[in-house]
C-alpha cells in the first residue's frame, strides 16, 4: 500500500461515524502497513565488512625465515598450543558477536602469521559454517605478519588478487608491509576492488614514523589512480590498519578521504570512522588511556546513499566493543582492549585492537 493511498483511507476514516468500522479499518490498515515493512526488510539483504588487527596471530612453529622465536612452546612467550587454540576461539567468538543474522562476507585480518593460521581459523566451530576462502601472499616483513582477506564465495565472487610493494625512495632497503588487493564481484554484480593495508606502526613517534605511512598512501594513490585510467565507475573499499587517524595526512592528503559528504568526486573516498572518531571520540587502539581511531574502512563515493545495487550510509560504520572484549586499567582508570600479551606477560585476550565493520545493503 503507497502512501498516497494510506493518505485517502485516512481522511475517509474522519468521515466515518461508526466507531466499530473505523477500529476495523484502521487494525486492518496496520496488519497492511506491517506487512509491506516486512517485505520491504526482507527484500533488502545485508553485507558485511570487518577489518580487525588480531595482534600476532603466529602459529606455535618456529620459522626460519622470519623473527617468531618468541612464539614458540620454548620461546619468550611461552606460545603453546592451548595459548594458540584459545586465540583462535576468542577470535571466532568476537567475529561471531558483530550483531548481525548473517556472518560476515569480508573480513581483513592484520597480523597473521601464514596460511595455516588462517586455515586454522575458519576452521573453528562458530566460522566453519561461513565456508570462508582466504587471500594471503607471506611478504617481506621480519616478523611474518601480513595481511589476509577471508571471503564467503556466496557474497563475494574472488576474481584475483596482486600483492603490492610500497616504493620508497628516500629508503629503498627498508622492508614495509605490501597492500594486498582482492578483485571481485559484489553481489549485486558490480565490480569490486577491495585493498587490505597495515601501515607503518607509530613505534619510535608519530612524527618520526610519519614519512613511511605517506609512503604507503603515495602507494596506495597511484594504484587507484591507474585502476581509475582503467575502468569507469568502479567500487572500492579501503580498510585496515593505517596506524594513523582519520584526521593525518596520510588520509586526508595521500588517499583523498574525509567526512565530506557533499559534492564528494569521483576518486575521493568517504572515511566512515572520520566522525566517530573526531566528534565521538571513540577508537580502536588506547595508548597510554587515550583512544587512536587507527583501523578504519574507506569506501568511493558510489558505495554511498545508492538508491539501487551495494550501498551503505554515512552512519554504517561501527566500532565493537563488548564487555568481554574488555578490561579495566586501574593505571589510566578506563577499559582498554584485552589484549593477549603485554611484552612477554601473557593477558589471553584476543587482541589490543578493537575490530570495526560496516554494513553494507543491496
């Protein structure tokens, strides 16, 4: 029933004098409106986007080729299997709370060791059901922490990816994490170029580290830019790690993204963690009781308030934050993320990062 017609039935109900007929028609008219709203729900279907930093998710095996002693059995950290299976459960748990029906369709992990964690992972008796594929390429850094993509086929259809190299100029021998890009199909047919990033940590200062994350947006901007030469109109989600706010350079300058929501361009990009952070202040990282929005989701502008196809809203980026995620710190006298380890002291929280997700519709 439109509302032009729900319109001519009211003004006919205030010409009837018969109280009985008017309760009919108007519970009638109810039952109606109730009815359409639930075909509308069922009509829409959601998609959901995580990205999460699950703080060093390493096997308990040593590898040769990387720095991951102290996660092993014998190591620093005392990394045995039961410390291992708890993390991935408490992993699982925390996928499992985002407060929607379905599991998500994306999910961007920062600081995963290898494919078998992954494995290990979607794997768990809570994720299994998602039958989730998985993107990974082990890159160049010392730690063997990389990026990875998890996927539910029936959301996403995977065409391929490209793992690629941050350039800098000033430092060619420095080892940065590489971006991975997943290219694929949205369900509602579109093209979709999704690209995973963990940046540069802030590790010996802010400013001092500054130069390597602008490298990697430098990086970052040229690949949009030629994927834009390329091809017109197409979707991209930039999520992850940045290791910077929604308000640094590397944002704003390098990836052209903000909270600007008017007269948005082609090949800008909207920050749906812009405004929780910067009027909000909420945040994915505590460092010392102040809260850093450094994991965020990024999307271009016509991924925005679309009428028809994938879309989200200016307000459908969410931060999680449950209880149990949680513990308070007498010292800063707030709660902080739950994290696994603190230097070599084992907390067996699932991570120091809170993870965000963004619900998509179409």
């Amino acid at each position: 029933m439109g509302r032009i017609s729900i319109f001519f039935v009211l003004i006919s109900l205030s010409n009837l004098q018969s109280v009985s007929m008017k309760s009919i028609i108007i519970s009638t008219l109810c039952i109606v409106i109730a009815s359409s709203t639930v075909l509308s729900q069922k009509n829409v279907k959601s998609f959901v986007v995580v990205t999460y930093n699950v703080e060093n998710l390493f096997d308990t095996l040593n590898s040769p080729q990387f720095d991951d002693d102290a996660f092993t059995p014998s190591g620093e950290k005392n990394w045995t299997y039961d410390r291992y299976e708890k993390k991935l459960n408490d992993l699982a748990r925390v996928i499992l709370t985002i407060p929607e029906k379905e599991l998500p369709a994306i999910i961007g992990l920062a600081e995963v060791e290898n494919r078998k964690v992954l494995e290990d992972l979607v794997d768990n008796r809570g994720l299994r059901r998602g039958e989730y594929e998985i993107v990974h390429e082990e890159g160049i850094d010392p730690r063997g922490i990389e990026c990875a993509l998890l996927y539910r086929p029936e959301h996403f259809k995977y065409k391929s990816y490209d793992y690629i190299p941050i350039e800098d100029p000033v430092d060619p021998d420095y080892l940065y994490r590489g971006i991975l890009h997943v290219k694929g199909t949205a369900p509602d047919g579109s093209n979709l170029h999704i690209y995973m990033n963990h940046w540069k940590s802030r590790s010996g200062g802010q400013q001092e580290t500054e130069r390597q994350r602008m490298f990697s947006a430098i990086t970052l901007r040229k690949q949009l830019d030629m994927l834009l030469a390329r091809e017109s109109n197409i979707k991209v989600i930039i999520m992850g790690d940045f290791n910077d706010e929604p308000t640094n350079r590397s944002l704003t300058n390098g990836l052209s993204a903000s909270n600007k929501r008017r007269n948005i361009q082609f090949g800008e990009h909207y920050n749906l963690f812009y405004d929780l952070h910067n009027l909000q202040g909420e945040g994915t990282y505590n460092y010392k009781g102040v809260w850093n929005m450094l994991d965020q989701v990024l999307v271009s502008y016509n991924l925005l308030n679309q009428e028809r196809g994938l879309t989200t809203s200016y307000s459908d980026g969410y931060v999680l934050k449950e209880e149990w995620m949680m513990y308070d710190s007498e010292k800063y006298g707030t709660k902080l993320p739950s994290a696994t380890y603190g230097g070599p002291e084992y907390y067996g929280g699932p991570s120091d990062h809170l993870p965000v997700y963004v619900i998509f519709t179409w």
